[in-house]
C-alpha cells in the first residue's frame, strides 16, 4: 500500500492550502464529529488530493488538533488580554459579553463543537493554555512558565476582594464569576435549536434576541453582583 504521508504532494503548499484545508476540515468535523470525519472527505470538502492533506498534516488527530487550536484562538487571545488588563470590572463584563456574542453568532456551531471535543480531548485546551499569558503590557503571550488562566484568576480575584471590601459587590471568588460570565454568553448558542423549535425562532428572530441580550446581559451580571 502506498504511504500517502510521504508522497510528495501534486500542488504547492501554501498558506491558503492550509487554510483550504482548516475550513474544509471543520465543516466536516463538524457535520460527522471528529470521530466520524473522513480524511477522504475532508479532502474532497478542500478540493485536494489526499496525497496533499496527509503530506500537510500526517493524521486526522494532528488536523482535529489544527482545526481546534484555529476554532479556540479565534477570539481566546483578545478575551484574554481583556480579563487580565487594568480595566474596571463593568468594562470587562461589558466588553466580554460583546466581544463574545459579536463573534460567536458570525459562528453559532463554535460553542458546540469546543464542548463536544473537550468531552473527548480535554488535553486540547490544555496544552493550548498551558503556556500563555499576557505580558506587562497587555499583549497576549503563547509560551512561558506562567500559565495564563492564574494571571486571570488572580487579576480578577484582586478587583473582585476589592469592592467586596469597600462593599459595591457582594464576595465571590474569580471562579465563580469568570463561569457565570462565560454561561451567560453560551447558553444562547448551545441551545439554539431549542429556541428555534419549541419558540419558534427562525434565523431572523435569533439575530434579533442575541442584539437584544448584547445590550441586556452586562447589567444583569453586574446587577447580580452588587449587594
């Protein structure tokens, strides 16, 4: 049989190739769910020979990994360099909620498809994380000793321990608040085919219910919090 990862591949790679490729692999992905996908498939979705997409990415493990890492740092490093900042805990609400549902309902099957596959491959996440942070100055950093969910756990903690003080919120830990903060913004989208069928929800209708939970949501989390 005939080793398709060491054919040398028919076309050039380049970085639209790769990016052909990531597209087409996640539109499998998500319609067989990683486990299901076809490197045949996803090689005819990218309009390659699959000489080419085994020459570029060896196996479908090392794609899933591609497409997840593409799909999870799509707007990861922004959030990140928000929650971590100097910025007031109402500007981080507010800007969180925006910064999410602007850029999730432009790819509603993103939530849904980051939790399918981190029930499966939670190492994903975790070496995706595992060695960022956000420098001094602000910027977002892919490798070093500090992982960068401590830098946001303890900036948060710090302004969260800071108006429990001087009693403008309630106590909470950071935890608590960075889930609470991420579930409201989800759930819309995980739930989407619910709303559609049981509220009777067309495309339209839930364009315009994000707009309206855009501009609702960030009181609602920071009305919670006050005592």
């Amino acid at each position: 049989m005939t080793d398709l990862t060491m054919q040398k591949p028919s076309e050039p790679i380049d970085d639209q190739t790769e990016t052909r490729i990531l597209r087409a692999a996640r539109a499998v992905f998500v319609r067989r769910g990683t486990a299901g996908a076809r490197m045949q498939e996803i090689a005819h979705e990218a309009g390659v020979n699959q000489a080419l997409l085994h020459y570029y990415f060896r196996t479908k493990e090392r794609l899933a990994d591609a497409v997840f890492r593409n799909i999870a740092g799509r707007i990861a490093p922004t959030i990140a360099v928000l929650l971590a900042s100097d910025a007031t805990l109402e500007q981080k609400v507010e800007r969180f909620v925006h910064l999410y549902i602007d850029n999730v309902r432009e790819h509603p099957f993103l939530p849904a498809y980051v939790i399918a596959e981190l029930h499966h491959h939670p190492e994903r996440l975790k070496s995706l994380v595992a060695s960022a942070r956000v420098d001094q100055d602000g910027d977002f950093v892919a490798a070093s000793i500090t992982p960068l969910a401590r830098q946001v756990l303890a900036k948060l903690g710090s302004q969260l321990d800071e108006r429990a003080a001087n009693g403008t919120m309630r106590q909470v830990s950071p935890e608590q608040f960075l889930v609470d903060l991420v579930a409201l913004c989800v759930i819309p989208f995980v739930v989407q085919p619910v709303l559609e069928s049981v509220l009777g929800m067309d495309g339209d209708a839930f364009q315009l219910f994000l707009d309206e939970r855009r501009k609702r949501l960030p009181a609602f989390i920071l009305d919670a919090l006050r005592p």
